[in-house]
C-alpha cells in the first residue's frame, strides 16, 4: 500500500495543490492535522484538497477543532475526519487522535489534550494497523528546535502495545520529514512538503 502522507498546512494554498498533484500515484492520503491557523483559513486548503480522489484520513491538529475540520471536509467526497475513533480502507484498519498532546504552551486557542485524554481516545487503536495522530509519540521525531522532546508519553504507549505498521504526526516543525522505528512501526513526521511511503 502506497501513502502519502502530510501535515501543518497551515493555510498554504500551493502546498494543498502540490498535494493534489502527488496523490495520483498513491493509493491512500493521510493528513495529520493543522490545516488551519489558529482556527482560521482551514478552507484555504480543504477546498483545494477536496479534488483528491484517493480515500483519504484526516485528524484535527492543535490549529483546528474536530469540528471545523469535520464541517470543511463536507466537500472532500473521499475524506474521512476521525478524532478518538477509526475506520478501514481497502482492508486496512485506521485509528486517528488529534490536537495537541500533551497540552501545548500556546494558550486558550489551541486544541489540545492532556495526557490521560490521550490514552482514552487512543484505546481502541488496531493491533498492526495505521495510526493517524498530530502529535509525535514522545522521543521520536519531536525534537523542537532548541532540541526539547515534545511528543507524547500515551500515543508513545499505544504504539509500543499495538504495533501499528505506520504511524503519521506531524506538529514539531524542525523535524518535518524524519522518520524513525519503534518496534515494527514506521514513525513518519510528515510535513507539508508531503511524503510517500510504502507499507506492505
């Protein structure tokens, strides 16, 4: 199964239309969250966005409530928003959990969890499926740039007991595009630039 995965839009149109262009060579899009900028602008990329025709998985970032990204996505025929819950696509199970996790230092607008709240909405993650988060699991690819980990301890948790064969974030900007193992799951912090990969 060929991926292509992204995050952290943040309201850049050329990125969205880049993305569109990739996604004829793949078989599922995964968008982990923060297509917005502080819940503004999250039609500026939706809209364009909504021409893929690929399924497609998105989660809410720290940028957007579940709700707004619900409510944008309506024109995105082939989307399908999860937060705390999960779907299947072409046989393989999904799981998706966004916001910040843990809660971020930004103030009131951002949408974030704590630890706990986490751990709740990720209990019903697959064994061996794809996970859908936009924060890192913790000590991974969530390096900030003053080289702070900034992931989370409970999505770090799930994947260590679920073994998800990939697992998509985004959120921490200096380490858009890294990829690292734990255990058999590819951790691909993804970016807006997008990235491809392929999972048997």
């Amino acid at each position: 199964m060929k991926y292509l995965c992204f995050s952290d839009l943040h309201c850049d149109k050329a990125a969205a239309e880049k993305l569109v262009a990739m996604s004829d060579d793949v078989d599922v899009v995964i968008g982990a969250g923060d297509f917005a900028n502080q819940h503004r602008g999250i039609s500026d990329t939706l809209n364009i966005l909504a021409a893929i025709r690929k399924p497609s998985v998105l989660v809410p970032g720290n940028g957007e409530t579940a709700q707004e990204l619900q409510q944008a996505a309506k024109l995105w025929e082939t989307a399908t928003v999860l937060h705390g819950d999960g779907c299947e696509v072409a046989g393989v199970p999904f799981w998706g959990v966004g916001g910040g996790v843990p809660v971020t230092p930004f103030g009131d607008w951002s949408y974030d969890f704590d630890e706990d709240q986490a751990a709740e909405m990720l209990k019903g993650c697959p064994e061996g499926g794809v996970l859908v988060v936009h924060s890192p699991p913790i000590d991974s690819v969530d390096h900030d740039t003053g080289g702070r980990v900034r992931g989370s301890q409970a999505i770090r948790d799930i994947v260590e007991a679920r073994k998800p064969k990939l697992v998509v974030c985004g959120h921490i900007h200096s380490d858009w595009g890294k990829q690292v193992q734990i255990g058999p799951a590819l951790v691909l912090n993804a970016g807006p630039a997008g990235v491809v990969v392929e999972v048997p």
